[in-house]
C-alpha cells in the first residue's frame, strides 16, 4: 500500500498543512484508492513548507515541498503514472543535502514518525533503552553510564545532566519528582515545541529513564498553553503508553517500578525558565525565583527532591542508554559533547530546526546549512542564547558553537535561538529590542532586575530617538554590570547581554547614534532625513500624491521639494520614486 504522510507541525499547519491533508483525504476516500493517509511531525526546513512525503509499495521514497490543496491532488493522480509532471513539485537537490550536513539524536524522529502512533516509535527501537535500564542496570549504572555520555543540559547554561541526577538520588525522601520544562522562554526557538509535536514519546522516555535514576515516581511536563498542538500529542503519548504498561504501576511488568507523568499547562513566562520559578508556578504561585541553596535537587516541588530537565535534553536519554554514552561522547568537542539543536531564523535563506554536531562552526551552519543571507546582503552578526543572550559579529564567523567557545564572545548557548542579521540590522534598537522583552518578563521581585533594565531600555530608547547624550554609554554599561551583580536568577544576570555585546563589537553605531544623529543602518525612524535630488527628479509627482501627510511639494515637471517639518519619514516616497531621486541619509 502507497503512504502518503503531510507534516502537520505547526509551522506546516501554519503554512496550510491541513488544508493538504483534508484535501488529499476527501479524494482518498471518493476514489477508494489504495493510499494510507498519514501525519508527522515537523523535519525541520520550515520554508519548504507544507512537505509531503510519498512511500510506494516498494519503499522508494518522495519527498514534494510547497504543497497546496490543488498540487496534492496532482501528486495523488501522477505519482504511479506520469510522474515528469510532478517535477515542479519535487524537493531541490540541495534542499535535500540540508539534512545529509547534520547529525540527528533529538531530532531523530521528528519527521519521520507519526507522533500519534506509538506503534510507529515502537518499531524504530523507542521504549527500548528504558525497559533496558530497568531489567539490566542499576539507578547507578544509569547515572555514570549518563556521565560517560558527557551531556549537559541543552536548556541553557549547559551544567552537567548526570550531576543533577546524582544529586537528587542522594537526597534523602521517599518522595521525589522528574519535571521537563517544556515552557521554552525564547521567542526565537522553537526546538522543544517541535519535539514535543513530532517525537513526544522520546521525551516521555527520557523522563522514565530519569525518574528510575533518581528514585522519582511522579513526572511532570510543564508546558505552556500556547502549545495546543504540543499538548494534545502529549495527551495522546502519555494514555498510549499507560495502554501498553510503560506508564502507571509495575511499568514493563516484573520491574516493580511505579511511574506516572502529567501535563501542567503554564502562562507561559520567560522567568520560569529557571528552576525555582517554574517550581513555584507548579505550585500554584506567581513564577518568581528562590534563593538557593537549597538546590532543587534538595528542596524543589513541595519541598521534595527534584530534578528539572528541558525538552531536548530528555529527547538525548533514550538514545544515549540505547547506542551508549561513549558513542554520544565521541560527538563534538573535549568540553562540550554530543549534538545542539538549533532554530536557524532572521535574515537566512532556508531557516528551520538544524542539529549539528558540538563544535561546528557559525560560519558552517548559516552559510553552509541555511544557505546564507537573503537577498545575499551582507552577514552582520548572529544573536545566539534567546532574548538574553548576546550578538556575535561577521568577524568572529568562523567561532566553533561550543559552550566555552560561545561564552567568550559575550552570547550563550541558552535553549537554542540563533537570529541571524544582515547590513540593514541598526545594533542600537536590536539590543533595544530585546531588553524591551526581558524588562516586561521580569518578574520584579529583584530591584536591580526590575528597574535597571527599565532604565536600560529608556536610554536605549533615547539614543535611537535622536535624543542620546554624552555618558549614555559609560551608564549603560555601568546599570549593566550592576543587573548582572544584583539579580537573583538567570534572567537578570544575562537580561544585559544583548546591550553589553553589542557595545563590545558595535560601539561605533551608538556613537553614531549619540554624537552625529545617524543610523547606520537606516533604521531608526527618528534619525532619518529624506530628500530629493535637484539633477534626478523629473516631476512626475508620484511622491507628492503617496506622501500621506502632504510634506511634498512642486509643479509638474518641475523639481520637488520634502518639507522637513512636516515629513514623518514613511518612506513612501522612496518606495515609489522610479527614478532614484529621493535619498534617505
């Protein structure tokens, strides 16, 4: 029987997924035809979107990109008959190559599986590796077999996995809890949501595996709201594996292990990307951190030991206790071991989720996987570790993406954001744009957090409205090293990154910005200044009727002039002037 299998994550739904499947539905189902209609999770290469992949009787496989309602009908009626015809809709060749360059662990399944069918993860090995660990090796064996593996966290600052694990087995109680946050804080990562939507059940392994290694028999997956999609599949993983025995009592039958897991939706809050936030807003509180110590691994839900991994990294468990930690081990660099997920986004020509290998470098993902810069402007830098992390410039391109390595630009690894920008990216209101997210997620409770980044942002404000001073840079550096010094959790220590890299590597725009009243790039509104040019306008008036404000004005024929006062710098004119007359400076 012919497969034919839409990937319906939500970037596929969101570029029309399923409106492709609803229509290759209706005609499977009023032709009769011998097709087994399928979904999966997201691939990863968003921009082809919505991706449909044909199996024939013989296991050959093909793979159509840009799918719409009327082409799948196309793809249903050739594919075992003039298939020339489908030539337009075939993926590229080089599009092809894009997975070939990367090393899949966590995304392993994503794409290939339907997430809704534990049969379909079953047969690729899935459950596998716990059922090992439970009949063949001690809580201990699977600790240091996870301490060979080398992984650390893939959350954010990369601290031993194994570690952790230890540490909440030593602590003494009868009552411990495993937590995945699934509550990805970063608007430009999209990894675990992916996950979560394509392989749920990697997660729910990595989770049981983790719970037989510290002793836990209640896990929770706090996701947030905003994932419906993320959500109902869990629901679906989570009953389908209590049916099979891998969840509740006895799991596996024999073990006498007792395991169970339960979805907790959140708000969805930046800050409780830190442990002791999303322990409190499990807990029915606001999310705000905790002092430490005690650790969570000590005193976490309801004072009880517990340990908190994100998405991704649970993803890793299975196949690490499957294949072996040294095999995981002889991925990447000395420090930092295995793959990293990455959601590729900004000014790149193919963007998506990539997993690449630790020690790669910068310049080999954007331009060797995602193709390089639209338009093929100029590479002007990469803002890696989400809305707190830092901007790494054209210069530092060849910088292998390793945690050390990365740290010392002045960015972080985080959950795996990479924002790529081009030469008409302003710094000045990138790094605006960014404090202006993690100022509204702070969550108040420290002083310096609270109301040193409203300063922050202010001053940045300022400076991109024209308005910047002598001693603007000097203060912002200054309330940036005292946020950092003051703040409790990790959202205000790296909340100023984003200012601070971008005065390390580009101080010459807020200079520009403060001293001379110009944008470089020209971005900012404010400082832009539209004129026409006496020797190329020929008086056609195509400017002086789109200016929405009348600031244009001049006969026909005859050369016009901008009222300045007047001009609120929309740039209509620019837009429409066929004859190059009007300049922006």
């Amino acid at each position: 029987m012919m497969r034919l299998i839409v990937g319906q994550g939500s970037c596929g739904n969101a570029a029309g997924a399923n409106k492709v499947y609803a229509a290759a539905d209706q005609l499977i189902k009023q032709q009769g035809l011998d097709i087994r209609l399928e979904s999966t999770g997201c691939v990863g290469m968003c921009y082809l979107e919505p991706i449909v992949e044909v199996i024939n009787e013989a296991g050959e496989r093909s793979t159509f990109v840009r799918v719409t309602e009327a082409s799948v009908v196309d793809i249903i009626n050739n594919y075992t008959g003039d298939k020339a015809a489908l030539d337009g809709l075939s993926i590229p060749q080089e599009d092809k190559s894009i997975l070939d360059k990367q090393t899949r662990i966590a995304l392993r399944n994503c794409g290939n599986i339907n997430p809704e069918d534990i049969e379909q993860y079953i047969a690729g090995g899935g459950y596998a590796a716990i059922e090992k660990c439970l009949r063949h090796m001690t809580p201990q064996q699977v600790i240091d077999e996870l301490k060979v593996s080398s992984l650390r966290g893939r959350g954010g600052a990369g601290f031993p996995t194994w570690f952790k694990w230890d540490a909440a087995r030593k602590s003494q109680s009868n009552v411990k809890y495993m937590v995945c946050n699934a509550d990805e804080g970063d608007p430009g990562a999209f990894m675990d949501r992916s996950i979560l939507e394509g392989d749920p059940h990697s997660v729910l392994e990595g989770m049981m595996i983790g719970a037989y290694a510290i002793g836990a028999k209640e896990g929770v997956i706090y996701v947030r709201a905003e994932y419906p999609l993320a959500i109902v599949r869990l629901n679906i993983a989570i009953e389908q594996a209590r049916q099979k025995g891998f969840l509740g009592k006895d799991i596996f039958g024999g073990t006498g292990f007792d395991f169970d897991i339960r979805i907790k939706a959140g708000a969805g809050a930046f800050v409780c990307g830190e442990e002791t936030a999303l322990i409190a807003s499990l807990e029915g509180e606001r999310g705000m951190p905790r002092l430490k110590p005690p650790f969570p691994a000590q005193k976490g839900y309801w004072q009880q030991p517990t340990n908190i991994n994100n998405v991704e990294t649970f993803a890793n468990i299975p196949w690490i206790l499957d294949k072996g930690g040294d095999q995981y081990a002889a991925i990447g660099t000395e420090k930092s071991k295995g793959t990293k997920v990455f959601a590729l986004t900004g000014k790149i020509k193919k963007g998506g989720l990539v997993e690449v290998p630790m020690g790669i470098s910068l310049r080999e993902i954007i331009f060797g996987i995602g193709n390089g810069i639209v338009g093929d402007k100029q590479f002007k830098a990469v803002q890696m570790g989400g809305p707190s992390g830092g901007c790494i410039p054209a210069q530092l391109l060849d910088t292998p993406v390793d945690y050390e390595s990365i740290t010392k630009t002045g960015a972080i690894m985080g959950s795996g954001g990479m924002v790529v920008m081009d030469e008409t990216t302003c710094m000045v209101d990138m790094a605006r744009y960014f404090l202006d997210f993690t100022q509204k997620e702070s969550c108040g409770k420290c002083i310096h957090c609270r109301l040193g980044t409203k300063r922050m942002l202010e001053i940045l404000t300022r400076i991109c409205e024209g308005k910047g001073k002598d001693g603007d840079i000097a203060l912002l550096e200054d309330l940036a090293n005292k946020i950092k010094e003051g703040s409790l959790c990790g959202l205000g220590m790296t909340a100023p990154n984003p200012v601070l890299s971008t005065l390390r590597y580009f101080r010459d725009e807020y200079e520009q910005h403060i001293h001379h009243k110009k944008c470089p790039s020209k971005q900012c509104k404010s400082l832009l200044r539209y004129e026409i040019l006496k020797d190329a306008c020929t008086g056609c008036t195509l400017c002086a009727r789109k200016c929405p404000v009348g600031a244009i004005a001049g006969e026909r024929k005859a050369v016009h002039t901008i009222d300045q006062e007047k001009c609120i710098k929309c740039g209509k004119c620019f837009d429409v002037c066929n004859f190059s007359a009007v300049t922006v400076d």
